[in-house]
C-alpha cells in the first residue's frame, strides 16, 4: 500500500507540472541551460520596467506642473521625452538581437513579443505626458480657473495608478490583477466625458476662457489615451501569461475565459498538501 | 570486545542472561528426553518469532510516528523504544523553541518602525518586514524573487541600486500615498546580500518645506520695508537743510540697513542652496573669465589692498551651476578684502591637476587661530564679533561656499596662521573638469 501511494504521488506530481508548463511562472525565466540566455531575457524585462518606472515619473510630474502652474517642470518633462524615446530604441535593439541569436520559442517568445509591444504603449504614453507638461508650462502664463485643475488632478491620479498597476502585473505576471485593471479603463472614460461637458459648459458661458479650455480639453484628451495604453499593457501581460490575445474581446468574455481556464487548471492539479 | 561488553546496560544483560537461562533450561530438558538439538532449535525458534515480533512493532511505531504511545516492549527493543523517543521529543522541543524565536523575530520585525527587504545578489526580494511590504506595495509571498526594481520602479531608486548614488540614499515620493520614502542600502556580511532600509521622511520633508517657506517668506516681507527705510534714509542723507549733527547718524542708519539688506540676501541663498533643490542647470563655467572679472570689481573698490594678483594656470572650464560658483568666488574674495590691511596682497589662484580643479584665494590679512578653523563654516560664528560686526557682513558668507560646493562635490580647504595670513582653496573633482576644447565642441 505504501508503495503504491509513492507511487500515486509520483505519477501525480508529473503531470502537474506537465500541465504547468503552458502557464508561465515567474520561475520560468531561469529554466534555460544557458545562463546568458536568462540574463538576457531578466534584464529586458527590468529595462522594461525601468522605462515605465521613469514614464510613471514623466506623467506624474506633467500633471503637477499642470496642476501648480510651474512651467519651469512642464519644460523638464517635455525634454525628459527624448530619455524615453532612447530607452525604446535600446529595448527594441535588445529584442531583436535575443530574436536572431536565441530564436526563443514558447513563453520566451512571447515574452519578447510581448515586450515589444508595450514599449511602443509605454513609448505613447512618454509622449503624451510631454504633450501635457507643454501645454501645463504654456497653461502656467494664463489664469487659473477657480477650481485649479482639480478635474484633471483627479483624472491624472486615476490615470497614474492604473499606469503603475499594469506595471506591477507586468513585472507579477499576474493575469488577474491585470484584466482588473483594464477594467478601470471605464472610469477613465467616464471622467473624460464629465471634464469635457464641463469645459463646453465654460466655453459657453464665457468665450474668452475657450483657449484654456480647449487647453484642458487636450490634456484629458491625452490623459485618457493614456489610459487606454496602460489597458493595452495588461492585455499584453495576459497574452505574455496564457499564450491568449484578448484585444478585441470584451472584459466579460475575457473574465469568464481565464475562470475556466483556471478552473481546469484546479481540476488537474492534486490537492494542495 | 571487552569494551562493549562493559558497555552494556543493565537490560542488555538481562537480555542476555535471560536467553542464557532459556537455553540452559532447554538443554537440560533436552538430556532428560534425549532430544538436545531439537529442544534447543525450538527455543531459538521461539525466541526469532519474539524478536521479530518485536522488530515489527517497532517499525509499525516509528513508520506511523505515534511519538505519544511508544509500544510497551520489555528487553533491549524496549531499550531502544525509550531512547528514540528521547530524542524525538528532544528535536520537537528545540524545534519548538526555533519556531517560537522565529514568531518572536517576525513580530519584532514587524512592529519595527523602519521597513526592511533582504535582497540577494540580483537584487531578487528575499524577504521583507511588513512595514516595507505596506510602504511599497509588496506582496508576501508572491514578490519574493521578483528582483525589486522591478516593482519599486522610481528613476532615482534605480539609478541609487545601480550606481549607489547619492550615497545618503535617495527620498522619493510615494505616486499614490504621496509619501516620502527615504531608502538606504546596508551591505550584510557576505557580498551576496544586501537589506535595503525603507524610512517613512513625510514628516521631516514637510517639516523641511515649513522651514524653507517660512525663511523664503519671512526675508521677502523684511525686505519691502527696508527698501523703504534705506530710500527715505538716501533722501534725508542728499538733504542740506538736514542738522549737521544728525549726519553721523544717517550714515551709520543707512550702514545697518545696508548689513540687513545683505543678511537677508544671504539668508535666503543659504536655505535655496540648503534646501537640495537644482533650481538650475549645470553649465561649463569659464572659471578664469570669472576670477578675472571678480578681480577688476576688487580694484574698482575704494579701500583695498595694495595689490590683487591673479594667477591663471589653466583656461579649463568646470562644470557647474554658474550662479552658484559665482558666490564661492566672491565671498572668499570678499572675505580676503575685509580681513586685509591696505599694504597686504591677495593672490587668486585657478589651476587643474590630477586630482582635480582647484581655486584658492590668499591674503597676507589678519588670520586666524587655530581653535577657529574647524567652526569657520558655521552660521553667525564669528571669529572676534565686535571686529566683525563693525565690517558688516552678514555671517553665513561661508556656510554659502561651503553649502555651495558640497552640491558641486568639492572641498573647502583653510590654512591659516594669525598675523601672516590665510588661503581659503576649493578642491573640485576631476569628474568636473572640462579642458577647452572639448567644452568648445559641445557648445559648437
């Protein structure tokens, strides 16, 4: 009997991490023989992170140079673009290299496509955080409206979160965490519509603030782009996780999916000693 | 042999002695039917079937761990039950203990006020207190391994893991709790690992901006009413109806508001210098082209001393923030005019070698003693204050040079000897040198 319960757990253990194998684990980085092929997929991965973690920095200080009227940071955050723009074209030269010396295949692969695609995102969202630190810098000569931008503070509060979630799945690997995120791309547009609608109502009422409103307009414009890149991201960390592109399905489909897909995941594993 | 047989303990022997009585009663009872051998082999039969018995049990015991209720076997399996278990309970007991120091080491941790994250040699997490997982987002279990700047993505943390600079560590704020977060790295023992110290500055920092509004402010509010005093002051001093008896005290009216003016001046340099912030950017700064301007300025005064020699031995330009070396300059040279008699010379000096851009100023004045060096750079100190009261001056002249070009990574060096004079020189780096050239093509 005792032998044959060796046995059983043997033979369980086995086609657990059979099964495993289509899910990619944190782990999974360090599987490879060759430990410069690790190096060089680890260290992508922290290039990425670190870009982001400056783009994070890159809209957080637009925003408030925006919202404080210091035109002095608005222009730092427009030059600072030039810094994100470098670290794309080093990652993208990076990936390409790993592609036509390693030919990765698998989660490896994926992780590169990945990759790729979240540096243009990251790269937008470089973009757009100069656009708003332009236009706060140019914003800081004209009056301010009574409520000091809180719309937008709020908006780019919201917005930097999710930036920083979609981050923090990337570097989890953490699918779930990042569907919920993507979710609270609907809030974003939400908040959208109410600064537009308010801005149309102060163009209305006084024609001469429709420069700075169109101003604002802009920059929740951009801010909501930004907001749809960083949901592009967690697409990007489910697609690099379970091998499933889920752009174009809608966050529904997308939940029940990775629930059945870890139901059977549960089924097939022996139970948690 | 002998050894062991002396080893024996008393139940080994019992053992022993009591299989010798077995046998002995088997042979005897073998001599009287005349069947020895076969009296003998069912005793030792019966005595394999015992032991194995007993051997079963044992290992039924052992494989089955039921620590609490050891089989109750007589003899050396006996023996060897209560020994077993001896040492069972012994390994629960420290085992026991560890997990309780290990509970007691967590709960400590835990209550620290100081956020701690041990990491191994890429930086990978290895282990956190709660107070680093609350402050930076981390999630137990799930984050151990992840390297941390992975999840702790602010540029300045990075670049402080990379390069390990600046070496105080740097203070970031939190993007959502708006914290601020001062980091610092301990280098355990071993290469391999590294902890990495979080602190909660929110309070200091705040604290730290208080103070600066209040001088920023405070100083702007005293200087629109000294602007008054001192334009009334002009006036009643271009004024020839005025009692020439009031005439000396106009004129030392005018020279207090003159010292206020430039205390105040000083005061708000200072807490800009002090308060860490690069207001602006750093340039290549023609360092001579400096020297020789600040020279001319001295020789246009109408009490200076006798000779302002100026010695440029390098035309390199150093890299800095241009308005911030200009006060290096300028209060050393200030104070070398004060403290100089007519007669005395002074000597500027600008060179570069291998450690670095240097420039010192030297004056044949007054001196100073030995006991005042070390405190020089302190505000207000004075060195003789009724002496330097009557110079005016504001006091904080050097505490500027010194705030000032510890932004630019440099020294201040002072030699002195009362009564033949001192040299003030300021040791740059060589990372801050740029030769002409190179400076020409940036520029280009």
């Amino acid at each position: 009997m005792a032998l044959s319960a060796l046995f059983f757990s043997q033979s369980a253990g086995y086609t657990a991490s059979d099964l495993k194998g289509d899910v990619m684990e944190k782990s999974d980085l360090s599987h490879h023989i060759l430990s410069r092929y690790n190096d060089d997929l680890e260290r992508v991965r922290t290039n990425v992170l670190q870009m982001g973690g400056f783009v994070e920095e890159q809209l957080k200080q637009a925003v408030t140079a925006l919202v404080q009227g210091d035109s002095r940071l608005g222009e730092q955050v427009a030059r600072g673009d030039q810094k994100v723009n470098a670290m794309e074209v080093a990652i993208d030269d990076d990936c390409s290299r790993i592609l036509a010396t390693r030919a990765p295949a698998a989660s490896d692969l994926r992780l590169i496509v990945a990759v790729i695609k979240t540096i243009t995102d990251l790269e937008r969202i470089g973009d757009e955080a100069e656009k708003i630190g332009y236009i706060g810098s140019r914003l800081a000569a004209v009056e301010r409206p009574a409520d000091r931008y809180r719309e937008i503070k709020h908006l780019g509060r919201l917005v930097g979160d999710m930036v920083h979630e979609a981050l923090d799945a990337f570097a989890r690997l953490d699918p779930e965490g990042a569907v919920a995120i993507a979710k609270k791309d609907r809030l974003v547009d939400e908040e959208f519509e109410a600064i537009q609608r308010q801005c149309i109502t102060f163009m209305m009422e006084d024609p001469r603030t429709i420069r700075r409103a169109l101003d604002v307009l802009w920059v929740a414009r951009a801010l909501e782009r930004i907001g749809d890149h960083a949901k592009n991201v967690c697409e990007y960390v489910v697609y690099m996780v379970h091998g499933k592109d889920i752009r174009h399905l809608s966050m529904e489909d997308v939940e029940k999916h990775l629930q059945s897909r870890s139901q059977r995941q549960q089924e097939s594993l022996p139970p948690a000693r | 042999m002998k050894k062991i047989l002396s080893a024996f303990s008393p139940s080994g022997w019992r053992s022993v002695s009591r299989l010798g009585i077995a046998l002995a009663v088997a042979f005897l009872i073998g001599l009287m039917f005349g069947r020895v051998a076969l009296a003998l082999a069912i005793t030792f039969g019966i005595y394999s079937i015992v032991q194995l018995w007993n051997v079963l049990r044992v290992e039924y015991w052992l494989r089955h761990r039921r620590v609490e209720s050891p089989p109750d076997i007589s003899g050396v399996w006996g023996e060897v039950v209560t020994i077993i278990s001896r040492i069972y309970r012994r390994k629960q007991f420290h085992r026991a203990r560890v997990t309780g120091l290990l509970r007691e080491f967590r709960r400590l941790t835990s209550a620290m006020p100081e956020g701690a994250v041990l990491l191994g040699p890429d930086h990978e997490i290895l282990w956190f207190n709660g107070r680093a997982g609350e402050w930076l987002r981390l999630r137990r279990k799930r984050d151990v391994g992840i390297r941390v700047e992975n999840l702790v993505r602010h540029p300045a943390f990075v670049d402080y893991l990379k390069t390990g600079h600046p070496s105080e560590g740097p203070i970031v704020q939190d993007l959502e709790t708006d914290r601020w977060l001062a980091f610092n790295i301990v280098r355990t023992g071993t290469a391999e690992r590294q902890l990495l110290m979080v602190r909660d500055v929110s309070q200091e920092q705040q604290l730290q901006s208080m103070r600066k509004d209040f001088v920023a402010n405070a100083s702007h509010e005293l200087r629109s009413p000294l602007t008054v005093i001192s334009g009334y002051l002009d006036a009643l001093a271009d004024d020839e109806e005025l009692d020439p008896a009031w005439n000396t005290p106009v004129l030392e009216m005018r020279r207090q508001a003159e010292r206020m003016r430039t205390i105040i001046k000083d005061l708000l340099e200072l807490s800009k210098l002090e308060s860490g912030e690069h207001t602006q950017e750093e340039s290549a700064v023609d360092m001579a082209g400096m020297l020789a301007l600040l020279r001319k300025e001295v020789m246009a005064l109408d009490e200076r001393p006798r000779n302002v020699r100026l010695q440029l031995e390098s035309d390199a330009l150093l890299k800095g923030v241009e308005s911030e070396l200009h006060s290096v300059a300028s209060n050393l040279i200030t104070n070398a005019v004060k403290y100089t008699p007519a007669e005395g010379d002074i000597e500027l000096r600008w060179w570069v070698d291998d450690a670095g851009a240097h420039l010192s100023v030297r004056d044949t004045g007054v001196g100073i003693a030995e006991e005042h060096i070390p405190r020089l750079t302190e505000r207000f100190y004075r060195v003789d204050p009724g002496r330097a009261r009557s110079m005016g001056g504001s006091g904080l002249g050097l505490a500027i040079v010194k705030h000032a070009l510890q932004r630019h990574d440099a020294t201040l060096e002072i030699k002195s000897k009362e009564g033949v004079g001192s040299t003030f020189t300021c040791h740059f780096p060589r990372t801050r040198v740029i030769s002409r050239s190179a400076g020409v093509l940036a520029t280009a």
